[in-house]
C-alpha cells in the first residue's frame, strides 16, 4: 500500500474515531436529561462499535494506529517504517481536529471553541497510563483476526474502570480540546495526559516483550494438549 494511502487512512480513521466520541457525547448528553451515567453509556456503546468498524476497515490499508502513541510503539518494533511516523503523527492529530470540527458541523454548534473541562491530577493521569498499557498490551498480544473485537472491548470497559474514561490516545486528547462538550478535555489539561498515555504505551510494550512472544490460542491449546 502506497505512503499517501497510508496517511490518508490515518487521517481518515482519526477524524471519524472522533466525530464518533464528540458526536455521540453531544447526542447522548442532549438525551440523558442530566444523567451522567446513561449520557456515558451511551459514549461507551458508540465509541466501542466505531472502534471495531474502523480498525476493520482501515487495518489492511495503514493499521489502523489512529493513536500515536500506537505508532511510535510500532516504529520502536520495526512494524512501521520509521521515516512514515512523522507522517502518521501529523495525520492524526489533523485527523482529531477535523473530527471535532465536523461533529460541532453536524449538531449546529460553533465550529471552533476551546474546552473548558478541567481533567487534572495524579489520579487522572494514573489512569490514563494503566488505561494505554492496557490497550498497548491488548494490541501487541491480540491473534491478528481478533484484535478489532478486543481492542473495541477493552476500551469499553477502561471508559468504567478508568477515573480518566480512558482516553489513551494522545490524538484523542488533543482532538477533544477543541470541544466543549460532554467529551471534551481543557487545553492545560491536554499535556498531562499525553505524558501519561506515552508512558502508559512504554510500559505495555515492556509488559509485552516480559511476558514473551505471544501465542494464538490454538497454538496454546495445541501445546498443552501435548505436554
């Protein structure tokens, strides 16, 4: 697949991972009538079926890093060509943007606004690092055919057991600073949580790389069976 293609799914799966979050938070917060709880509900609902539906459309074309702390991971691997990275980061962070932008588009918002949702403290940028481990570590062992169904999973549940709702994605978070909605993050609040999900997607590869190559389960199975 050619490097423009590439960037251009990138920025393409970006953008809509993000109209997905940003439009989704704006309709459910205008349909919950105050409740946080269903307004999150149905973030989660919308944001896990967009996950999978992307990953499965733009994996065979650039991956489908849409994060990129995903793609500095994969570079760091040798599963991205280095001199591409640069070109994935920018896409996806112009990806975000745009995303949010349209979402503002579709719902009749002002187009450009800035968030004003403060998102600090150890105990946020906790979560945000557990929360890219976890989806660094879910990517990295996932059997191929699996990891669109089990990355869209575990970002559901990270959105509950997550203090942050799980942003881990660097893009996500700079996207969602351009709106002040219910998914929105302050700009002050943006560079803590970027530092944490890098962290975080270090730590899931070392995590990765400690517990050995990973197995399919078939080949697991096959193994126990004959020991």
């Amino acid at each position: 697949m050619s490097a423009p293609r590439r960037v251009f799914a990138e920025f393409l799966g970006t953008a809509l991972l993000l109209v997905t979050v940003i439009g989704s938070g704006i309709m459910a917060a205008r349909l919950s009538g105050g409740n946080d709880g269903i307004a999150l509900l149905a973030n989660t609902l919308a944001t896990v079926g967009s996950l999978y539906i992307l990953i499965e459309v733009f994996g065979p074309v650039s991956g489908a890093h849409m994060n990129p702390a995903v793609s500095l991971v994969m570079a760091a691997r040798g599963d991205l060509r280095k001199s591409l990275l640069p070109s994935y980061i920018v896409a996806q962070l112009a990806g975000a943007a745009c995303g949010a932008w349209l979402a503002h588009a579709m719902f009749e918002l002002p187009i450009l606004q800035w968030s004003t949702k403060l998102r600090d403290g150890p105990s946020q940028w906790l979560a945000e690092g557990v929360a890219a481990a976890g989806l660094l570590l879910v990517i990295l062992r996932a059997p191929p055919s699996r990891v669109a169904a089990m990355v869209a999973a575990y970002i559901g549940a990270a959105y509950w057991f997550t203090a942050s709702t799980s942003f881990a994605n660097p893009a996500a978070a700079f996207g969602r600073m351009f709106s002040d909605t219910f998914a929105g993050i302050a700009p002050s609040s943006v560079p803590g949580f970027v530092i944490a999900e890098l962290i975080g997607a270090g730590a899931g590869l070392g995590i990765h790389r400690l517990l050995g190559p990973a197995q399919s389960l078939a080949s697991i199975e096959t193994t126990l069976e004959n020991t």
